[in-house]
C-alpha cells in the first residue's frame, strides 16, 4: 500500500521539452518511476532520454495508459495544463510550477471537482512513495521505504526531516510535499484521511507554517478522526506579520495565521510540536512505543 | 501588492462605483490651491500604505477652508505605523445615515472568491470578525457563474431589510467582484459603504491588494506600484532570483528553500539569537546566486554574523561551496561567516569550505549556536 503514487503509476510529464522538465524527468526514471511519456505541443514524435514526446495529454494517454501526471510548465500556462490533463482523464495531477496566480487556481478547482482529479500543488517538490514512485523534483536517494507518512508546505524543510527520519531508521510510506501556495491541490485533511486508512502508515509527520489556518483545522480533525500517532512542525515563529516568507501561502495577514495559534490547537488536539527539526524522529519514536504497549 | 486609498477609489470610479470627489494634494500649498475652489465639508485623508490611520489621527472632517489646511498641516509629515505621510487627499465629505462593510477576499478553505458584508462599517473587519462574528454575513462565489444577481441582492437584503436598497448594493457587489477578478486582486474592500440621508449608497474608502504571482498580465496595475527601501530591496533580490525580507536582528540567514529559512530564524531564536533576514537563494546551485545573495546579507550593517544553511538536494553541496568560495574572493568582510552543509554531496563540499577558513559544521542547531556565539565576540572590526 501507501497512498495516491506505487508501482502502478504510470507518468506523463508535461512540459517535458523544457530545462527542468527534461532534467527531472531523467532522474525520475533514474530513480524507478515509469515514466511512460511526455507532452510539448509542436514535439510531437521526438523523444527525451529515450522517453517519448506527445503533441497533447489526450494522446499521451491514449498511447500510454498513463494515470498521473507532472507538470513543469511556466506559471502563467500551468492552469491550462492541469486543465488539460484533468479533460484527459489523469486521475492524480502534481503541479511543480511556481507562480501561479491564485485566481487561476479558484477557477481550476471546481473543474477538477466536477472531473475527479486530485491534485497536489502547485508550487510544491511532488510526492514519493521510497523504492516505487517519485513525482516532481524530490532528491530521491534521502528516502527509506517504511512507515511514516509525511506532509508538509516546504520543499528543503521536507527533504531535512526526512533525512533525519532516514538516518534514524524511521523510513516512509509516502511523503508529499502539498505546495507553498495559499490555494492548492489535496491538503491537511484529505490527506490525514488516507493516510489513517493505509496500512503501511504507523505515524503520520505534518510540517506546517505560518498563514491560514489549515494547520488549525488539521489539528481539530486529527482529535476527531485520527487514531494514528502524529507529530508536528510549524516554521515561522520569527516571521514577522504582512509579510511574504518566500511562499505566496506563508503570511501573517491582520493578526492570523500565527506559528503561535498554531503550536497552540496542536497543543489540544494532543499532538506533540518539534521545537525545531531535529525532535521529530525523537518524538515520534516516543509516541509509537506508547501506541504500542 | 498594495495601493494607496485614492488609487482604489480612481479604478472604483472608472468601473462606474460612486464615489465622492477628491484631490490628491503633496504638499500643504497644493491643499490651499485645492480649497479655492471648494465651499462644502472636505475631509482631509493621510495616504499611506498602512491601516488605521484613522485612529492614528491621519483623517480629519474640515468645516472651512482655514481647518482645511490646518489639518493638512498636522497630518502630511506625520508618522502612521512606520510610514512617513507624504500625501493626502482632500475629499468631499458626505452625509452619513449608515457605515457599512463591503470586501472580497480568496478564501483558503473554500478555494473561492468569498463575499463579506457587515452593518459595522467603518471599522477594522478583523475586530467585528473576532468580537461578533454573526454579524457578518458570507457568501461563497462559484468562479464558473461569478457573483450571480439573486446571490448579491439576497446578501443586500441581510444589510438593508429594504428591496430598493438591497438592489442598489447589489450592483456594487457585483462591480466589485468584477473589479476584483478583472484586476487580480486579493483584498478589495469599502469601508464604509456610506448611505446617505437621501438613500444613496456611495464608496468613501476603499482599500485594494493584488495578486503579485498575475502582476505580469496587469501592467496598468503594476504601475501603481510605490515602494519603500525596504521593498526596493525586496524587489532587487526577487530579481536576481532570490527571496528577501529584512528583520531587525543581526545574524544574517542565507538558505535554501523558504520553509527551510523559516525554520533556520525561529532556530536562531530559540538559542537566544536574533535573526537579521530571511533570505532563500532557491533551488538553483548557480554560484552567481550565492555572490548576489552575500553581497545582500552583507549590505545590512547589523549583521554580525552569518549562518548559511544548505540542504543538498538538487543543490549540491560541493557546488555552493565553489559559490561561496567565489563570493568570498569579491567580498571583503571580517564578518564571521558558519556554514551548515548537509544532503547531496555535503562532505565534498565541506572539505572545499575548510581551506578557506570558514567555520564549518553539519546540524542546524550546531550552526545556530555557532554563529550566535560568533556574533557576540567584540573587537571583531
């Protein structure tokens, strides 16, 4: 098991033409995902490390059977590529661009609704379920196939914890990485959901930050409907308000969306916060010997 | 993005929103130029891009020409919340009967354009919200339809009890809305949304933020754009790909990735430090980027000390240690410099580092107390 990427994954990447498209996906296939084809319209017909290049999603899938797909096309077509891999059928979509504007994500959302698509991102690194799949710009060698689930807004924040997690021989189900944006794909919630309902998950890490207050709600629906043990991070205690920390979503606005509001519901909802990186594999070890006596 | 009170109510009027006249005046000789040919109750307004100028006393009702200019006098020059009042405009005031609150936000949760109206108008939204939130009345706008007629008349009825009127806001829902997809925006309010004695509803604030990400498809909207040193700095890094915001400590940050740099300040603070920045260098291993990322950190004269935080991704440790090698070659300074290295090719890169003498270390906490100790050191100059 592990939740939305395994072995039956099969990738289109979109925008495959481009520097970065090109460059990561030789090192998806490089670390095992298949990576089934892509798509850049006028390439039709050429190939990219051996992997071949459709003119539109509908015909990659068509040729392919692909179900999944990644998209590294600039920001202002980025809407415009999930769009279409969602018209085409594409069950998961993970957005890697960064930029977006947040209108653009307002109108997508109901399209994919009405369609069924998940979505992760935009402006996130992907997703890996260790030793079957990875999508989006991950360092693949950091992760150890095992138990933790993790989520988290951050890209390199993310890539640390795991490795702490990986040298502590705490390895992963699947770790995703849902994006820096204040509207994006499958968040907190969602994802809680499916990862108290796979098997292979013992432990769930969530790593939030200032801005909104998903990170609130998380907390409200773990004490409801989570019987998994989970431990938290909230980056951004230093922050100070009305201002942009690097991600768009990251922005102390009139008061709210504090690290301090945050720490607090995780606080009640009994879930033990990191006071920096380095206690997650400590806490969570602490907590999985408790759910285990 | 944000815009100043008068620039608000000009993209108001030209989507055809009533708004009272106004004129926008920089200096006290330009509002006495203005007052010759006004004889009816003006309201003198601070502009800057900050909230509760009000309270500030940055808004004041002039009854003559003399008050008029006296007010001017008091409020141009005068500091709101860190930010110098470098004009105002001279507004006509209004008969009001009622203040209402009018706003459009993105709402996270619901993925939408949500809709927010209140009969507490004319003070901050954020303290209604948290002392009586029943009062506000919501609605969620579907992208695929926008703010439909029955949807905004309903909402108006909620604050009017009175058809005629609810009709009346309805339109000015639905303009702004319009207003607030057509631009862009993230925040467009009226507040208030003034209704006067004989029944007219007219926009005597308004308040406006926009979207940076789609500023690249508004060049009408980026030209309004007015920056302070800080920001100019902000907006200087952003173009050399990088992400700046100065704090008032004195331990620069450099790191990779923004979650990462958040993490690298609260950790600094939790050993007693202070952090002078945030500043993330991004994904890419360019050593250009680390030179033009040095030469920021370096040009805040509270840095004592710098911490610069990499984790290895994609970003490998040996090509910021040549980056770093090189922007040491171009920048003087006696500023101790710790580095953290860890992930892709981290030992390489810290091997490279130790020629050079900087101090090297490989766990974040241990480079937080390291520079922290550092930048604490007299005599360092």
């Amino acid at each position: 098991m592990s939740i939305l990427v395994n072995n039956n994954t099969k990738l289109i990447v979109q925008g495959i033409t481009g520097r970065d498209g090109q460059f990561h996906a030789g090192r998806m296939s490089a670390y095992g995902t298949r990576v089934v084809g892509g798509t850049s319209p006028g390439k039709g017909g050429e190939n990219i490390h051996g992997i071949p290049v459709f003119d539109s999603v509908e015909e990659a899938v068509q040729a392919t059977g692909a179900n999944a797909s990644v998209i590294f096309v600039p920001a202002a077509y980025a809407a415009d590529a999930i769009l279409e891999a969602s018209y085409a059928g594409i069950e998961l979509v993970v957005a890697i661009s960064e930029g977006v504007p947040v209108q653009d994500m307002i109108r997508v959302t109901p399209v994919l609704k009405q369609n069924g698509t998940k979505l992760i991102g935009p402006n996130c690194p992907g997703l890996i379920t260790p030793g079957e799949s990875l999508i989006g710009i991950l360092p693949g060698m950091i992760f150890k196939k095992g138990n933790i689930g993790l989520m988290s807004r951050s890209g390199t924040l993310t890539y640390e914890v795991v490795n702490m997690l990986s040298k502590n021989d705490l390895g992963q189900s699947t770790v995703i990485g849902i994006g820096g944006d204040p509207i994006a794909g499958l968040y907190y919630l969602e994802l809680l959901e499916m990862y108290e309902n796979d098997p292979e998950t013992e432990a769930i890490v969530l790593i939030g930050e200032i801005g909104g207050d998903a990170e609130e709600q998380a907390a409200a629906y773990i004490s409801r409907h989570v019987s998994k043990p989970v431990v938290a991070f909230i980056a951004g205690q230093t922050a100070p308000p009305g201002k942009r920390m690097g991600h768009a979503g990251a922005i102390i606005s009139s008061g709210s969306g504090t690290a301090e509001e945050k720490i607090k519901a995780f606080g009640k909802a009994n879930v033990p916060v990191a006071k920096e990186p380095s206690e997650i594999p400590r806490l969570l070890k602490e907590k999985l010997k408790k759910t285990h006596i | 993005m944000k815009i100043h009170e008068y620039q608000a109510r000009e993209i108001f009027k030209r989507y055809g929103l009533s708004v009272p006249g106004h004129i926008l005046c920089h200096t006290v000789d330009e509002v006495k130029e203005a007052m010759k040919n006004i004889d009816h109750l003006v309201v003198i307004k601070a502009q800057v891009l900050a909230g509760g100028r009000g309270k500030a006393g940055g808004v004041k009702l002039a009854k003559t020409k003399e008050a008029a200019v006296q007010a001017a006098e008091q409020i141009l020059g005068m500091d709101i919340k860190g930010y110098t009042v470098e004009k105002v405009i001279v507004a006509d005031a209004v008969d009001i009967e009622h203040e209402y609150y009018v706003g459009l936000v993105n709402d996270r949760n619901t993925k939408t354009v949500t809709l927010m109206v209140s009969a507490e108008g004319g003070v901050e939204i954020e303290e209604v919200a948290k002392n009586s939130p029943e009062k506000i009345h919501k609605i969620s706008i579907d992208p695929q339809t926008g703010l439909l007629d029955f949807q905004a008349r309903n909402i108006g009825m909620k604050l009017f009890g009175n058809i005629k009127l609810a009709r009346q806001a309805a339109k000015i829902f639905r303009k702004l809305y319009q207003i607030y997809i057509e631009t862009d925006s993230t925040l467009a309010e009226i507040n208030p949304l003034v209704l006067t004695p004989s029944k007219e509803l007219l926009a005597i604030d308004g308040k406006m933020n926009f979207d940076d990400n789609a500023l690249f498809r508004h060049p009408e909207i980026l030209a309004l754009r007015e920056v302070d040193e800080d920001e100019q700095k902000e907006i200087d890094a952003r173009e050399k790909g990088l992400s700046y915001i100065r704090l008032n400590g004195n331990i620069g940050c450099m790191v990779n990735g923004a979650g990462l740099a958040m993490a690298t300040m609260d950790m600094i603070k939790l050993y007693g430090g202070s952090p002078a920045n945030f500043l993330d260098i991004g994904g890419s291993s360019n050593p250009r980027k680390v030179v033009d990322a040095m030469d920021i950190l370096l040009s805040d004269k509270n840095v004592r000390a710098v911490m610069i935080n990499i984790f290895g991704g994609i970003t490998r440790g040996d090509d910021v240690a040549r980056g770093l090698k090189e922007a040491l070659k171009t920048i003087q300074t006696n500023i101790p410099i710790v580095v953290r290295l860890s992930g892709t090719n981290a030992d390489e890169g810290l091997a490279l580092l130790k020629e050079t003498g900087l101090t090297t270390v490989s766990t974040m906490s241990e480079a937080a107390q390291k520079a922290i100790e550092l930048s604490r050191q007299e005599n360092q100059y």
